[in-house]
C-alpha cells in the first residue's frame, strides 16, 4: 500500500481516501493535491515517488512540470494589467506590439489570443529550439506570420503559441518578461512556489516526469476524422506541437528555466490550488483579481468544435471551461488542465480552488480517471458543507 502524506480537515476524509486510491489501483506514481475552500486551505496531500529511478520520495516541497495548465499564467497577468487601466482587451494586439501588425493582423484585438481566435496556433517555419529558449525568436516569428484562418471567425487551441503572444503583450505592456511580472506581482504576493523560468536553485526539488501508457483514443467517443488528424504530420492539431525544432523538451532543465507561459509552469500542488484561490477571492489578505475582471475573464468567447482540436471546446479569456458531458467539474467552474494528467481549477460559486500535479504522464483524449475521482471527492465533500 502507498504511503499518503498531508492532512484534510473534517468532512474532507473522503478526498485522502480517493488520492490514496489512485495509487491503489490507478497506477499512481508521485502526486500532489491540494484543495482550498474560501481561502482557506483544507486539503494538502502528497504521495508516492518523486523520481522512481532514485527512489527518491515525494514530499511536501515537490515541485512538478503542469505543462497546459500554466496557461491560466499569462492569463491571470493580462486580465490584472487590465484591472490596472495598463492593457485594454479590445484595443489591436498592434497598438502594443507594432510589428504585430504584419500578414494582415492589425486589427487584431487582444481578447482574440486570449480566446484562441487569433488564428496562430503554428509556425510555418518553427524555430530551433535553443533559439525559441531565449524568447525573442519565438514571437519575432509569431508576429511576421500569417493567420491560418480569418481571425475572429473560428477559434482553435494554441497550445504552445498562446503562451508567447499573451506573454509579449504583458511584456510590452509591463516593461518586465512574463515570468518576471508573475512572479513580482501575483507568486510573491501570494507567496506561491511557482514559476514560469525556473530559478537553477530550485531545480533539485522537480519530480522525474514518468511516460504512462496511454489509453486507446476509441474509447474516448472522439471522432474518427479528428482521431486522423492525430497522426497527420500536415493538420494544425500535429503542426501546434511542432513550432520549435526539435519539439520542446519538458524534461530538460534547460526548459525549465526558460519562459515558456504556455506549458512550462512549474509548482507545488499547493501553490496551484492557492493561485486560483487568489483569483476568486481573498487568501491571507491577498486577492488577485476583483469580482467585476474575474466576471469579465471567464465569461466564454467562443464555443462548437476548436479548429485545431476537433473537439468541441469552450474557451473563455486565457481560461477553458466545462462542457456539459464534464460532470466532475462545476458548471461555474474556470481553468486549465495540463498535458499528462495536472490540473488546475476554480469554482467561484463554491468558493473551491483545486491542484493536483503528478509525475505519472498518462494521455487520455477523455476524462483521467486519477483527476475525476478527486474532483468528485471534493465536490461531495463541499456538498456536505455549509454555503
């Protein structure tokens, strides 16, 4: 039997029994979860190995790679310059970035990288990778290249590019890189074990990402077309994944420390859950965004079936929504899920902000059932509760 560490208050016993479960009999490996109710942490548990090769076990203070579900990053930092009076959303990228402005983009307006509208999920000549590491090449190339569709007329994920044109807005904008203004004015705030550009001291604390058999895409009910697609080195769905050359390297420290808002954030669970626990409301003292930006940042942008994906999709600004056939999510519920199974959530009605990290990469083109248990956990527990 795994060894679960941490502690839950009264009446969260039930999501100790479910994290400690998915060791059981969903071939856990190294994990962190943790859960906050109104500011308040009540959950924070850890288990298993942090790198199977040493035996080394994870603690407390582990860190891990959350791939996509650093993108709710870049977002939170756009939707703050906001709340300032610093970035106006509907004003073109181009009035910020001017050389943005070229193949046709002028007009585009902020919210539309936001929502994945703006038609730039790839390159058409992707930049060696050790140059996209150093940030400039990356949106120099992003700002010379031309839509892949009519921007504002259909929306499609970009995976990797997202985290570069929000990233370079702010920059412009705040005079600091990305990784720098979330760390100077949401992390340290909130006083956050989180990072986009991972400081060389603390890479000793990343848990070894461990490649998990994937489960058959059949079973998922996803489209055989889109299933296609997969495996189609010419669709925008391959050809995302594809903007550095070689592909990016999220194992190599390298990576870590560089800025890549997109899917390079690197924390604890509990820093993951206490983020977005700053986002909708108040923690220590600290809050993030108030009520009227944060109404304003998850209200959905676009909806139907995300061109690059080919799976109905529901984007709001920098933050994904549920669909309806996600039950383990709240309707009201906003965030971000990464590559492998992470995760990161809030639920403004609830008063819920949720993070689960793992080392366990494990693809799934459906719902993981390590995340759904918790969350079902949770939402079961928060039900007993009083409003």
């Amino acid at each position: 039997m795994s060894v679960v560490s941490g502690t839950v208050a009264a009446g969260y016993e039930p999501v100790r029994e479910a994290f400690l479960a998915n060791f059981e009999t969903r071939s856990e490996i190294g994990a962190a979860l943790s859960v906050y109710r109104h500011g308040r942490e009540v959950a924070r548990l850890w288990g298993g190995l942090a790198d199977p090769a040493t035996g080394r076990a994870w603690r407390a203070e582990t860190l891990q790679v959350v791939f996509s579900a650093t993108k709710s990053v870049p977002a939170a930092c756009a939707h703050l310059l906001a709340q300032r009076g610093q970035l106006d959303l509907d004003a073109p990228v181009a009035e910020y970035w001017p050389e943005f402005a070229a193949a046709g983009k002028d007009a585009v307006p902020v919210r539309w990288l936001l929502s994945h509208q703006a038609g730039l999920p790839v390159l058409d000549r992707p930049v060696p990778q050790a140059e996209a590491l150093t940030w400039e090449p990356v949106v120099a190339a992003l700002a010379a290249q031309a839509p892949a569709w009519e921007p504002g007329t259909a929306h499609g994920y970009h995976g990797l590019t997202y985290g570069w044109l929000v990233g370079e807005v702010v920059r412009r904008v705040s005079g600091r890189s990305l990784g720098t203004y979330f760390a100077d004015e949401i992390a340290t705030p909130l006083g956050l074990d989180f990072w986009v550009g991972l400081p060389a001291s603390e890479a000793h604390r990343v848990a070894r990402l461990v490649e998990q058999p994937a489960a058959p895409p059949a079973a998922a009910g996803v489209a055989p077309e889109a299933l296609a697609a997969y495996t189609d080195p010419t669709s925008l769905v391959v050809r995302s994944t594809m903007v550095t050359d070689p592909p990016l390297d999220l194992v190599d420290p390298r990576a870590w420390a560089a800025e890549i808002p997109s899917v390079n954030g690197i924390c604890t669970a509990s820093s993951l859950a206490r983020f977005y626990a700053g986002l909708i409301g108040e923690v220590d003292g600290v809050r993030i965004l108030d009520a009227t930006t944060l109404d304003a940042a998850i209200r959905q942008q676009a909806g139907g079936v995300d061109r690059v994906l080919l799976v109905p999709t529901r984007p709001a600004l920098g933050f994904g929504l549920p669909l309806p056939e996600q039950p383990w999510w709240s309707p009201t519920a906003f965030g971000f899920p990464g590559h492998g199974g992470s995760l990161g959530y809030a639920d403004p009605a609830s008063g819920v902000a949720f993070g689960y990290v793992t080392s366990g990469l494990r693809v799934t083109m459906g719902p993981d059932p390590r995340t759904t248990s918790l969350v079902e956990a949770v939402r079961a527990a928060v039900s007993r509760e009083p409003a």
